[in-house]
C-alpha cells in the first residue's frame, strides 16, 4: 500500500469513529446514569410506550404502576431516556 492509501484509510476510521460509535457510547452512558438515578415516583415510559410511576427500583428491574392497582415489572434496559425525560419535563406551549 502506498502512503496515501494509508492515510485515507486512518482519516476514514477516525471520521467513522467520531460521527458513530463515539456518539452511540455517550448516549448509552446517559441513559444508564438516568435510569440508576430514578427513584420512586418518577414518571416513566417505556420503549414499548406504556407510561407509568416508578413504584420500586430493584437491581435490574422497576415495578411500575400503569394505573390504580395494576403495576408491571420491566427491566431497566426498557426505560426510554428521551421520552421519560420529556414527561418529566415538559415543553412550555408558545403564545
């Protein structure tokens, strides 16, 4: 290979990794801290897009309440960053 194959190739697998996985790796971070920061009460959505309250944070798992009495357990994985956000934290409507 010549020098320049070379080069091209580096500048390619840097732009890749600073524009993909970089990125994707600080979202994951995000959204591991959040979820190990919930606590009871929180209002949460899923990424199957049930909505509930955190009734109680387990090791791996939350017990949900969706509605008076009904509550499901789901896996921290299943907490969605970006739309539990936003119900805990709504957009003001412009006049």
């Amino acid at each position: 290979m010549v020098p320049q194959q070379i080069i091209v190739m580096v500048l390619i697998i840097a732009v890749f990794y600073f524009f993909m996985i970089r990125p994707q790796v600080k979202k994951q971070k995000d959204q591991k801290k959040y979820v190990d920061e919930l606590k009871k009460g929180d209002k949460v959505v899923t990424t199957s897009g049930i909505h509930g309250k955190v009734i109680e944070a387990g090791e791996t798992t939350f017990l949900i309440e969706v509605d008076n009495g009904v509550k499901i357990k789901f896996d921290k994985a299943a907490i969605s960053l970006d739309a539990s956000k936003a119900l805990n934290n709504p957009v003001p409507a412009k006049a």
